[in-house]
C-alpha cells in the first residue's frame, strides 16, 4: 500500500463468502454420502443374516431348552442327554476347555453346572434338570473345539441320571416355545449389534472369537452371562 | 391441494379453518395487572412509531448526531440479541450433545430466541434512517462483502429463517400437519448446526462493529478482542434469559398449558443451567482481568468510568457468578434466580456501554446522549408485545407442554429408521429394532 | 490485485438478483465516468499558517452543494468548535495556540482506506479511484459509518423523513469535469492547494524544508490512519488546531480485518465439527438407548 491509489484489502471477500457457502452445500452432501452404510457393508449383512439364522434353528423334535441357552434330550427312562445349543456356542467362541463336575456328582436344574474357559475368562452354565451325572462326553475333553459339529448329536455334553425328569422338562421349552424364545434371543442379539459386524464376517462365517466380543470387546463375558443367565 | 381435492380433505379444511378461528380468540384472562399496564404502553408505541416513519427519527430521538446508535440499537438490538443466545446454547446442548434432560426447555428457548430476532432484530428498521434500502445488502443492490454489519445482517436473517426452522415442528404439531411436521424434524438438526455457526458469527460480529470506533469508546471496553468477549456474554447472558423466562412461564401459565413432567424437571435443569452460567461468567470474568492487563489499563481504574467498570465487573459479573455458585453448591434455586437477573442486568449494561455510556465518555454531560421520552417508550412496546406474542404462541402451541401422541410416535419411528440405517442390517434384515416389536421372518432367504 | 472488485460486485449482484424478487428493479449504479488507467489519489494541502479564517471556502462548499448558505461576516461563531454538521460539509474552526489564533478548516479527510468505506454494508460509502470518498443514496442509513469514522465527519438528517447522509465528497462533481474543489478555487489566501497526493506531499516537505521556523516538521494525514487525501500543516503541534494525537497509523479497516478473515474460516470448520460432535453423541445415545431399552 502506497498510499497513491487505492487498494482493497478486502478485495477476495466476496469470492470467499460465495466459496463458503458452495463449500457448506457440498460439506452436506460429502457428509450424507459417507454417512450412508457402505455397499460392502450391505453385502456382508446378507451374509450375516444367513448365518445368524442358521443359529437359531431349531433340532427336531425331542430336545428341550433351558433358557440359559442348555438342552436336554431324554434318552431311555431316567437317562437324559445335556448340552448347550449351537447359540451359545457360537455367542462364546473358541472354547479351550471345559471344566465339568466329576461323574457320580449332582447336578440341579437352573443351578451352575458347568463352565467354559475361554481365554482367561471362565463362564459358567445351567444344567437343565435335575439329576446325578452318569458319564460325560470323553470327546468333548479332547477337543473341546468340536463342540460346534452336530450340537445336538453328537457333541452332548453329559448325560445324566434325572429322576424327576417328567416335572423338569415341563420347566424346559421346546416346539414352537422354544422358537418364541429363540425370536426373542435373536431379536435381543440383532438389537446389540453394530454395523461394524458386517466386517467381521469377511467369509460370511462365524468369528473364531465369537459374536459377543464383537457386540464389546471389553465385557463380552458380561454380555454372555446375561444370555446364560448368569448374574 | 396439487389437483386431488377430496371431499374428504375440503371437510378436513373446513375443519382446519373452524380450528384456526377458535385459536384466534384470546385465551385466559383479560383484565390482569401485566395486561393493564403494558396495552398503553404498546398502544402508545404503535402511535410513536409511526409519528417516527412520517417525521423522521429526530421528531423522537434525542441528540443522534453525537451517537449514532441510541438504544434501539444499543438496547434492543444489542441486549436483545445477546439475550437471545439461549436458543443457540440450548439447542447445542440438546441437538447436538443430546442431552436429553434439557429437551424440555429447548422449545422455549428456541421460541423466545426466534422472536427476539424478529422483534429486536426487527427494530433496527426503525433506527434505519432510510429503511425503505433494508433490503439492499440482501438483494445485492451493491454487496457491502467488506463490512462487518453486512456480515451481522445477513446472519440475522439466516439465523432467522434457522430458528424458524427449530421451531416449525411446534407449530406443525399445533395445526396437526402430520407430513409437514415430518418434514420439518427432520431438518432440525442441520438448522440448528448452521445456527450456532452463524450465532458464534454474529454475536461476535456485534462486537466486532465496535471495532472501527477505537477512540470513541472507553480503554477500558475498547479492546481487540471485543467480539470474542460479546460471544462469550452471550452464552452466559442467553442461559440467564433462559432461567429468568423458565421460572416465570412455569409459574404464570396455566396448568393445562405446561406438561407436569416438564414442571417437576425444571428445578433440576435451573440447577445445571447455574452451574453451566457460573462456569462460563468465571471464564469471561478470567478473560476480562487477561484483557485489562494486556491493555495496560489498570491505572484507569481509578477514574469515574474506571469505578463504573469496576462495578460491572465485580457488581454484575463476578457476584452473580458467585450467587450461581452458591445456588449450584446448596441445591438452591433461589440465589440462581436472583444471579439471573443480576446477570441480565449486566449484560444489558454491558452492551449498553459499548454504543451509549462508554462511547465518547469525554463529552461533557450535557452533550451526553439520554434517550428521549419517546424513544424508552417504543422500546418498551416493542418489549411487551414480545412477551404478548410469546404468550399467545405458549398459550397455543406445545411449546411447554409434550407434543401430541402421534408426533412422538413419528419421532420414535423416525429414530429408529436412523438406528437402522446406522446398524446396515436392519434393512436388509427386515427387522424394526429394539423397542419396535415388530419380528420378521428371518427364514425366508 | 488480480480480481477487479467492481467487476465481481456485479456479478454477484446479477447472481443473486436473479434469486431475489425484484433484483431486475435494482436502480442502476451512478457510474462515474471513469477514465482508464492507475488513476492516483487527489488531494488537497490545508496550509494553516496561510489560513486567515475568511470562511470563503464555507461559503463556495455551501453555494456548490446547495447547503444553507452561511453568513461569512459573522465572526461569532469561531466562540465554540464547531463539528461538520448535516448543513455544513466543511467549517473553519479558530484556536488559541501557543503562536496565538489559527484557523483550520475540517471536512472529511478522504482516507486512503476509509473506516466508513469498509463499514458501509452496500457501499453507499465508496472510495473513488481518484480519491474522493461519496456517499450513494442506496444507503440504508444505518449511520454504522458515522461508527467508523476516525475523524467523525459523517453526519446524518435525522430531522428528515427522507434523510441523507452528508459529507464532504472534494467536489466530486467538479472533479469529473476536471475542475478543482470549490473551497480550494475560492480559497483567497493559497492557503488550499490541490493536487495527486504525491505532489502534495512533494510541496508540503518543501514547504517545511524551506521554512523550517514557520512549520512543525510533520505533515498531519501522511501517515494518520493510513494517510489521508487530505494533508495539514501547521506551525504548532497538531492537538493544538483540534486534532487527535492518538489515531495511529494503522488504517481503520485494518482494526476489523482479523475479524473479517475468520469469518469464512469459522464458516467452514464450525458446522464440520458440530457434525462430527453430533455423529459421536449419537452413536453413544444409540448404545445407551440399547443398553437401556432391551436387556
């Protein structure tokens, strides 16, 4: 600035306050467009959604849940199959160990039967009825991994000598009551989810480290407990 | 109605109108003390606005050439505005911190922020001397881009057309627009981010017109950082407001106009508002010892204008920030109403400094500019039919009572179609989230 | 500078005019008829040792610009300071000084960087390339100007229902036809003389340099609030005649320019960080909601 002839020091002003105003215009629509859920993320949900319903499938006919996510099977008179179902499972991920009670020991419906160590955590779980343990699944104690191949069959847990078996199982919910209650688990689940999950299921499968860890990776085990109902 | 008349909605119309003509009647009582006295005054106002449009602004303002702004700018514009910043305040605290708690107040400081606009905004009409021009910075009959009133005046009116915005969904749930209410909700929250950007704008921007006037106001108020202190006083100064307003519509309105829940949470939330009022006058108060050293202003302090700041400073910015604290501290809400008032009268002092008492301080008294007659009693009119306006709108509108069952069931639907969208899966799923209830085949993939 | 301003002023007026109602019905600009090229400031020197207080140049502002005519023979009213008034566009004041009574007129001083020129939100106020400061009648009268003026020379009708806002505008009429400054032509005793500013600064130094026992050696307007078109000089220090010792050299528009510059800024990042601040809030609402709402 001389001080000979003019000059504008607000020259630019205008051309700045015109570049706001298209810069707020495309900001929004930058903004609503991220904010959209990715394509990806839509794909991976359908395959997510195939999988999760795959969870709640039901077993036919002759197995009776408990709603802290354990089943019993009557086998002949007094002898009773009893495992956690494919949810639980699934709920926890990688199981290193189980830790049972010794054969010969009681066990009572609703009460603390046996317990899960996952990583250094261990998660207890209901038994389903009430009873003397007769033997336990010598497979299981191998690899406790496999607990996830035929839930229903052949990964039982334990079987048990139940001999109020007829007044247990009517505590226990099957057919179409049990699939009232899993609607309801899963509606539960659904309800916790984020859509981060999405990612994690890159192969459309299961985590290794469960859905629970997913839903908070510092108080999964809370959250499990909450469905073994354990609290 | 876009060429689908129906019989039906020519019935719903008529419905519409026989509705609008019995909200036009007046609601509760006529003949009370407030009424009494404020009906003159506004009469009388209306009567000395107009002699000032046909005589022009010296036939009623007193020595204008010596100080441009009287207090209808510096009152009304400047006070009013500052005032109005609870609405900017609330609706960060409830829109975009979503703080929950403080819902209830939101509309009443929105409403009360809105019409301050339109009212104190609107007088400068009657401080422009060629006020037929007000439109010229806004149609561009030549842009003033380098001029901070340019700036103030194009974020009045944006900030306007924001607030209006805020509110619309109150006033869509009065006239049961169901469509447009959901319309306008939805754009809540992107009015109420464009209006705080403008509000930090322009509230600063009031400050920032004093810039220009370095020897005509007092060392002790002139300072660079005028308008970071005006954006400051004004969050203070709104939630004041807020307070003063909240206490008094919870006391006067009728019972059948004012939710009970609402009623029973507001000393709870005049609680937070004192403490959130005393934190922030401890800030500015901070601020201004920061600014009065930087200055090195300190050996005026010992002047008649320095005494006069002194008590503002201390009398009016640093007791009532003690009184909020105090109220705050013992669960008290009489010492936060008192702190209030204290607070507003500060502010009013305060702005009222900048463009009258400390603007050409030197000039002997009788040269001094002292509103006219006239001119306080305009101002008061346009005050009061602010406060009869807002009276009617509250009277009608659910502003401080819950909004009909069905818009709350929009707002949860509208909720929980943002929660689904967030979660990716809820569409594809089919599944309402939550609290929606609604279960849906997930076998049929 | 790169952007002519007028240039983009208007087409931003036709942007936006095609908007706004009535945008077509803009009265046209009062175009000066402005020769091309770097045209430089005029101005004029205020010799007030010259300066006999005759009041002729009150007298020709008066008779150019169809203001009251003053009676000039009336001593009277060198009793008080007078200001510029609406009815008056220059006066000429008397001072007891310490070399006895001078005589300095006032009138707008025509910045180079005028406060009210950068206060006026239509430009009504406009700095000339030639240097005067005018005032347009697209002004809204919002006497934010009046505000700004370091000197405060604007001053407003408020008697009037139709006011106009009155200053001296250095005969900008008479300018375009080439002709000088009533005051400076009626002006008896030399005491005004009129040029580009960079003469006048030229001849004022001289002046002092030639006479230095008659001058102070400071030309008052070369530096004051960024220089000024018009220039004083005087025998005795500046406050004596009237005139503020503290305004600086800093131009006024230069006082609101940090405020000015962050606007676009503040516009800009400000509605950026309440939406990320309104995205995290939400996201936690959504998991207290679940947490809350289904266990």
């Amino acid at each position: 600035m001389e001080g000979f002839t003019y000059v504008d020091i607000f020259a630019t002003k205008g051309i700045e306050y015109l570049l706001v105003i298209s810069g707020l215009l495309f900001f929004t629509f930058f903004w609503r467009f991220l904010s959209r859920p990715a394509v990806a993320v839509y794909r991976e949900a359908e395959n997510v959604a195939s999988t999760i319903s795959d969870w709640f499938h039901l077993p036919v006919e002759g197995v009776y849940f408990h709603q802290g996510h354990s089943w019993a099977a009557p086998e002949d008179g007094e002898v009773v199959r009893v495992g956690m179902d494919d949810f639980a499972q699934k709920l926890v991920g990688k199981i290193d160990a189980i830790k049972f009670p010794n054969v010969g020991s009681q066990v009572a419906q609703g009460e603390k039967a046996w317990s899960l160590l996952v990583g250094s955590k261990s998660i207890d779980m209901l038994s389903p009825v009430d009873g003397k343990i007769l033997e336990i699944n010598e497979r299981l104690l191998n690899s406790p991994e496999s607990i996830n191949k035929d839930p229903y069959g052949q990964s039982w847990l334990m079987k048990v000598q139940a001999p109020k078996i007829s007044s247990n199982l009517k505590n226990l919910l099957s057919g179409s009551l049990a699939k009232k209650w899993m609607e309801g688990v899963r509606e539960n689940l659904l309800a916790r989810m984020n859509y981060n999950l999405g990612a994690v299921y890159q192969d459309g499968g299961v985590p290794v480290d469960g859905i629970a860890r997913n839903l908070d990776r510092e108080r999964w085990d809370e959250i499990v407990r909450e469905f073994f109902l354990i609290s | 109605m876009n060429g689908i008349t129906t019989t039906e909605e020519m019935h719903s119309l008529k419905d519409f109108l026989i509705f609008i003509r019995s909200e036009l009647k007046p609601k509760g009582k006529i003949l009370t003390p407030f009424n009494l006295i404020s009906a003159p005054i506004i009469l009388l106002g209306g009567v000395l606005i107009l002699y000032r449009f046909i005589m022009g602004m010296g036939a009623v303002v007193h020595n204008a050439s010596e100080y441009p702004w009287g207090i209808w700018i510096g009152f009304i514009v400047m006070v009013g505005v500052a005032f109005a910043g609870g609405a900017y305040v609330t609706a960060f605290i409830v829109y975009v911190l979503r703080g929950e708690k403080y819902h209830s107040i939101v509309r009443m400081a929105v409403l009360n922020g809105f019409l301050a606009y339109v009212f104190y905004a609107g007088a400068i009409l009657l401080d422009l001397g060629r006020w037929w021009n007000i439109v010229n910075p806004l149609i561009g009959n030549r842009f003033g881009v380098n001029s901070v009133l340019f700036l103030v005046a194009w974020h009045f009116l944006l900030y306007m057309i924001a607030q209006l915005v805020e509110i619309s969904p109150a006033f869509a749930e009065w006239l049961g627009l169901k469509r447009a209410r959901k319309f306008l909700a939805s754009l809540t929250l992107g009015a109420v981010i464009i209006g705080i950007t403008l509000s930090t704008l322009h509230q600063s921007g009031l400050g920032a017109l004093f810039l220009m006037a370095k020897w005509k106001i007092h060392p002790l108020w002139y300072t660079e950082f005028i308008p970071l202190l005006f954006f400051i006083s004004s969050i203070f100064a709104g939630l004041a407001v807020v307070i003063f307003i909240g206490t008094v519509s919870f006391r006067v309105f009728d019972k059948d106009r004012i939710d009970e829940e609402y009623r029973k949470s507001w000393d709870d939330i005049l609680i937070d508002l004192g403490k959130a009022c005393a934190i922030t006058m401890f800030v500015y108060f901070l601020l201004q010892v920061l600014i009065l050293v930087h200055g090195k202003n300190w050996a005026l302090l010992n002047t008649p204008m320095g005494y006069w700041y002194l008590t503002e400073l201390m009398g009016l910015l640093l007791l009532p920030a003690f009184l909020f604290g105090w109220g705050v501290k013992s669960g008290n809400p009489a010492p936060i109403r008192i702190a209030a008032v204290l607070t507003m009268i500060g502010v009013i002092i305060n702005r009222i400094d900048y463009s009258i008492i400390a603007f050409k301080w030197y000039l002997p008294f009788s040269e001094r500019y002292i509103p006219s007659w006239m001119e306080v009693v305009i101002t008061l009119a346009i005050v009061f039919t602010m406060v009869w306006v807002f009276r009617w709108i509250v009277n009608r509108v659910p502003i401080l009572r819950k909004p009909p069952q069905w818009a709350i069931e929009q707002e949860q639907e509208e909720e929980e179609e943002i929660e689904g969208r967030a979660m990716a899966l809820a569409p594809q799923l089919g599944l309402t989230m939550a609290d929606g209830g609604k279960t849906i085949d997930l076998h049929k993939k | 500078m790169g952007i002519d301003r007028r240039t983009f002023l208007k087409g931003l007026g036709a942007g936006i005019a095609g908007i706004a109602p009535g945008g077509s019905l803009l009265p046209g600009r009062v175009e000066a008829a402005e020769a091309p090229g770097n045209k430089e400031f005029m101005g004029v020197i205020v010799d007030t040792t010259r300066c006999v207080g005759c009041r002729s140049c009150e007298l020709a502002c008066a008779e150019a610009h169809n203001l009251p005519i003053p009676d000039i023979s009336d001593t009277s009213v060198f009793e008080k300071n007078r200001p510029t008034s609406e009815t008056q566009w220059e006066v000429v004041n008397r001072y007891q000084t310490e070399k006895g009574e001078i005589f300095a007129k006032r009138q707008c001083m025509h910045c180079n960087q005028p406060g009210c020129v950068s206060a006026c939100p239509v430009n009504a106020m406009e700095k000339r390339k030639e240097g005067p400061v005018t005032w347009d009648t697209n002004c809204m009268g919002c006497r934010y100007c009046m505000i700004s003026c370091p000197f405060d020379v604007p001053k407003f009708e408020h008697n009037s229902a139709t006011p106009k806002l009155q200053k001296c505008n250095l005969c900008w009429e008479r300018l375009k036809q080439g002709e000088k400054p009533a005051c400076v032509e009626a002006c008896p005793a030399e005491a005004l003389t009129f040029g580009t500013r960079r003469e006048l600064i030229e001849e004022a130094n001289t002046r002092i340099y030639k006479k230095p026992n008659e001058y102070i050696s400071h030309i008052f307007g070369e530096h004051e609030v960024g220089g000024t078109g018009y220039l004083y000089l005087s025998s005795v220090p500046f406050e004596q005649i009237g005139f503020r010792s503290d305004l600086g050299t800093t131009a006024y528009p230069e006082y609101t320019k940090g405020f000015l510059y962050s606007v676009p800024v503040v516009l800009l990042l400000w509605p950026a960080f309440l939406s990320g601040v309104s995205a995290i809030t939400k996201r936690k609402d959504n998991v207290r909601r679940k947490e809350g709402g289904k266990v």
